[in-house]
C-alpha cells in the first residue's frame, strides 16, 4: 500500500533508490521516476500499463536547468518558458543524450515543463536529476487530480504519494513543439491558446489524431471512463435515454437529478476544467449505465475541456 504524506525527504530517498513517487502538479498527478534512470523509467511504464511507444514529460525545477536537457532553444520556446512558467505548458525540444531513448520513445524531442506546485519545486530543487512523470492513471483512464485518485488504482503498486491537495487547474499541460519558425500545439491543456497567441504570434494546431503512434495524448480514445459517454443536448439525450440508467455531467445547469455532477454553476470555464476528471470518476462510480453531456464554451480551457469530452466519448 502507498503511503500518503507531504515527506519531501521521502519522496526524495524513494526517488533516488530508483522507485516511483506520485507527485502533485497543478494540472494533474504525475507518477514520477529519475528520468535519467532507465530501470526507474522502466517502472512508470510497467505499473501504468503504458505502451513504449508513448513518450514521458521531464519536469525541471526551473528554466535554467534546461540547458542540461535540451540542445538547443528556440527563441520562441525562450519567450514561452519565460512568461509561463512555471506553469501548465510543455516544450518539445531536441534532448542531449543524458535523456534515455525510453523516455522519449526514441523520438530526438523531449517534452520539457516546470509544473508550477510549491510541494514539487521544492523536490526538484533538492534532486539532482529531473523527473520523468507521465499522468499517474492506468494508461488510458482519466488522469488523477487528487492523491485519493492515485491511491484508488496505483496504490497497491508504488511506495509513495506526496499529498499537494487537489489540483488547481485540472487538465493536462499544453503541449507546444517548433519546426523552423512556426509553433505547433500538439495537445490542447491548461494554458489557453490565446494565451500562447499572445507571446509568439499565430500558431498551428494539430491535435488530431494521426496515425502517429507517438503521441497517444492524440489518440481518439483517450482520458476515457469505463462507462459509456454521450455527447449532444442533454435533454434530448435525456429523451432519447428514457429506460436507461442515466448520469448527467452538465457544464452549469442543474437538471436536478441525482446521478448529476455540475462543472461550474456559475459557468466558469477554469473551474469546469479543475472540476473535470473528479466529476468523470464520480459519475464512472454512480450505478449508471451511460454518461450524458454537453460541449462547453468553446473558449479559453473550454477547447482543452471540450477535446477532452470528445476522447473520454470515443
Ligand atoms: O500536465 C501534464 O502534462 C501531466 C503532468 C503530470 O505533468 N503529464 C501528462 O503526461 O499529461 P502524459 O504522459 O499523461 O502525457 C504526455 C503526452 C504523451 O502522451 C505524448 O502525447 C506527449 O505528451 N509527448 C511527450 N513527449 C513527446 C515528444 N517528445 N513528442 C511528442 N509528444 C510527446
Ligand atoms: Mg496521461
């Protein structure tokens, strides 16, 4: 069984010995390995169930560890690390050997970020290496943004969670990659669109699925629940799922049942997204046969929460 505490020294002893650690991030939970130790490396695929084929995110403690990492940055990815983080975005750049190709998937990127919690800045900043961490969920599954969450399916498997409460933004990094000039957005996350628009200018967006196995954040089928999920206009869904045992996941209108989980009742995207992932476990929990939902704005993390709706109904 997983201990759960705020043991910083722990986590680090763990960390060093070669063993998995969950930690908190504001996006979500990561399941956390040396990333310049292959064997440790090797763990966080073994106990998520992870294809090799998927690469891992390397958490810094600050933008001037990179230069250890990466071999070069592009003035872009400068601009962006600058201003966001840390924060909810990752840089894919190209990595110096110290990476193994187990992280990467033997891509010559690395995705990098400095996730932006005080209890996991202060781990990097006492570890002399940096930290491999996909999300800390079964490969597949809605991502953890409790420690409950991760004790619930990881915690007969690793030693340690480190508690840092619930997350504060709720969804996945933003995940940004540069070829010659252009910035390409490879997964929509927690840092909005317009946000990096901002800092670099326009940019191209490819998220869709591609018969790239690299990248299962872009699978069709991803962030997904057990139960089946329905996407549409929640009362004709309602309608046409009369004699089903039904769970209702509305961005803020209360339809007054009791198999219902509200987003934001005050039709705040930022809180729908923190709110996410918890209301997909609850409902993948209630004694419901589908799940029925509705797009929210499509603006801001409203893009990042509705992809994510999409995979989860795939
Ligand atoms: O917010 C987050 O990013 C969280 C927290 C823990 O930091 N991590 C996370 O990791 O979501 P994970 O493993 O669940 O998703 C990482 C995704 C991969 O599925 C892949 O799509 C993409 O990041 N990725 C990582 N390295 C890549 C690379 N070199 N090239 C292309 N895509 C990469
Ligand atoms: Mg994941």
């Amino acid at each position: 069984m997983a201990t759960i505490g705020t043991d910083i020294q722990q986590a680090k002893h763990l960390l060093q010995n070669g063993e998995l650690v969950a930690i908190p991030t504001e996006t979500v939970y990561g399941l956390a390995a040396d990333a310049t130790n292959v064997k440790a490396v090797a763990k966080i695929f073994e106990v998520k169930d992870r294809p090799r084929f998927d690469p891992l995110i390397v958490h810094v403690a600050s933008r001037d560890h990179l230069v250890k990492y990466v071999k070069s940055i592009p003035v872009k990815a400068t601009l962006l690390a600058e201003k966001f983080w840390p924060g909810p975005l990752t840089l894919l750049l190209q990595k110096q050997p110290i990476i193994p190709d187990l992280v990467t998937s033997g891509l010559d990127t690395v995705g990098v970020r400095c996730p932006d919690h005080a209890l996991t800045r202060r781990l990097l900043a006492e570890l002399d290496f940096p930290l491999a961490a996909p999300s800390a969920n079964p490969f597949g599954y809605v991502s953890p943004t409790t420690a409950a969450h991760v004790e619930d399916q990881l915690g007969e498997k690793i030693p340690y969670i480190l508690d840092g409460g619930q997350s504060r933004v709720g969804i996945e990094s933003t995940i940004v990659g540069f070829e010659d000039d252009r910035v390409i957005v490879h997964r929509l996350g927690g840092l909005s669109i317009d946000d990096i628009e901002a800092v670099v200018g326009s940019l191209t967006v490819q998220t869709q699925s591609t018969s790239n196995p690299t990248a299962p954040g872009q699978l069709s089928s991803h962030y997904a629940p057990r139960k089946k999920v329905v996407i549409g206009d929640i009362d004709k869904l309602l309608h046409a799922n009369n004699g089903n045992r039904v769970g209702i996941l509305s961005f803020e209108k209360d339809f007054g049942s009791a198999h219902q989980c509200i987003l934001s009742p005050s039709g705040n995207v930022q809180e729908a997204a923190q709110n996410l992932f918890s209301a997909l476990r609850m409902l993948d929990a209630m004694p419901i046969d589908v799940i029925i939902t509705a797009f929210v704005p499509p603006e801001g993390l409203g893009l990042a929460i509705n992809d994510r709706l999409k995979r989860a109904a795939h």
